[in-house]
C-alpha cells in the first residue's frame, strides 16, 4: 500500500483543490437509488462530505489514519482506515463507488476485483482526478518546471498514469462518456504553496534532501506574483460507467 499523504495531512485538507458542483451533478444522473456510497480513498472526506448530502449513508475509507483524522464530518458519514483492495463490505451494497485523485495508487486488478463484490449490480463506479493548474502563460511555465525539474525526479513512477489521465487503464465496467469539467477557484500565493507543499513528491524531495524546495520557488516566482488573490483553474479528467456482473 502507497500512503505519501500521512505526513502532510493538514496541508492536504487545507489547500486541496476543490471539485466543482457540475462533477457530481453528471455522476447523480447516472445513479438510479441513492441509499449507500463508497467514498474509496477518501483523504481529506471532500468526496463523501458532498455525498453524505444526497445518499443515506455513505462509507469513506482510506489507509492513512492521520487524512482521516482531518477528514469532514456529517451524522451519515462512517470514516475507517481500510485498503481499497480489501474490504469488510457486503457484497452489493453500494449504489456508487467514487475514487477521487487516487486510483493510480491502488492494486488495479485487486481493487476492481472489489468494487464488481461490493458494488450493486448496475451501480456506478466514478474515478477521476486532476492535472497541473493553469494560472497565466508565465506562471504557468514556472511551474511546470517546479513540477517536472525541481521535484519531478521524486515522483512515484504511478504519477504517470495520472498524465495519461487514466486512458491507459482497462476498467471492466460499461462505460459512459463524460463531458469535460474544471475546478475554478482564485488563490493567493500562500494556498499556492500550501497546494504544492502538499504533493507527495514534494515530501519525498523533503526527505531525500533534507530541505524544502517550496520556499524558495515561491520567492523566485514574486515578481511575477507579489500578492492578491488569481484564477486559477484544473483540468478534470474522468471514467465512469456501470459495474456489469
């Protein structure tokens, strides 16, 4: 099991982008019966939070105990610190299966093995994540480098599936085409760092080197923002479609 958020978790919870309202709207359609929903590596509980306000119950798990402890809370939420591979779910139970920003780090083969025994015949199983953020072109260029130059060698070589946006993945389910969505927001440079303290690569750079390489990007990108809130936008990509048994 891959756990590279335990040690950022507040970081994580804080500055993580936020999925837009239109993401989950698409997934709602496609779900007949709302009773229950597995929030599959949950984090920082974004996911099952906004589930918990359409579903009756909603189950969210994840391995890192010290994400859950940030994680959202709501009466219909049940949080556990359990494998995506393995779980002590019923067989078909869920309505819908969602894996936000994670699936790239499961046991693939094992995880769909999963999701076809807990999942309703029909249910939906959602998975999506996000790309680097889009600012202006000259922001843009230097984070691509920060991304690619400075922490890119201490990326986990399962990042590369996230670049490809998950088409590589053989995902036994009938699947449905999904529009395209964006998370829009407007950041100060302050949750830019924070958002980019939380990569993981950033933490194993971290560990390896013995400093962070965060402050002194943020100090080599002032000029171009010295303060006051930016758009800033993230291209969502997503696979979605209906567990066939």
């Amino acid at each position: 099991m891959k756990d590279y958020f335990s040690t950022q978790s507040r970081e994580y919870a804080t500055f993580r982008p936020v999925y837009p309202e239109a993401l989950y709207n698409f997934i709602f359609e496609h779900v007949s019966h709302k009773m229950t929903a597995w929030d599959c590596a949950t984090g920082n509980g974004q996911v099952a939070w906004y589930l918990a306000k359409h579903f009756e119950k909603v189950y969210a798990t994840d391995i890192s105990q010290s994400q859950l402890d940030y994680a959202l809370l709501a009466p219909n939420i049940s949080y556990a610190r359990i494998a995506a591979e393995k779980t002590n779910f019923k067989d078909n139970q869920f309505d819908l299966i969602t894996v936000a920003q994670a699936l790239h780090w499961f046991d693939h083969e094992a995880f769909y093995r999963e999701a076809m025994r807990v999942g309703k015949p029909g249910a939906l199983l959602a998975v999506w994540g996000y790309g680097l953020l889009k600012i202006d072109p000259i922001l843009d260029v230097l984070i691509w480098d920060f991304y690619e130059t400075i922490v890119g060698p201490y990326w986990d070589e399962a990042r590369k599936l996230v670049e490809r946006e998950y088409r590589s993945l053989s995902i036994p389910f009938q699947e449905i085409k999904a529009p395209t969505f964006s998370i829009l927001s407007h950041w100060t440079p302050v949750q830019l760092s924070g958002y980019l303290s939380s990569w993981s690569a950033t933490q194993t750079y971290k560990e390896k080197n013995g400093r962070d390489p965060v402050p002194p990007f943020m100090s080599s990108i002032q000029k171009h923002w010295p303060e006051g809130e930016r758009k800033i936008s993230f291209p969502i990509f997503s696979r979605m479609g209906f567990l066939v048994k």
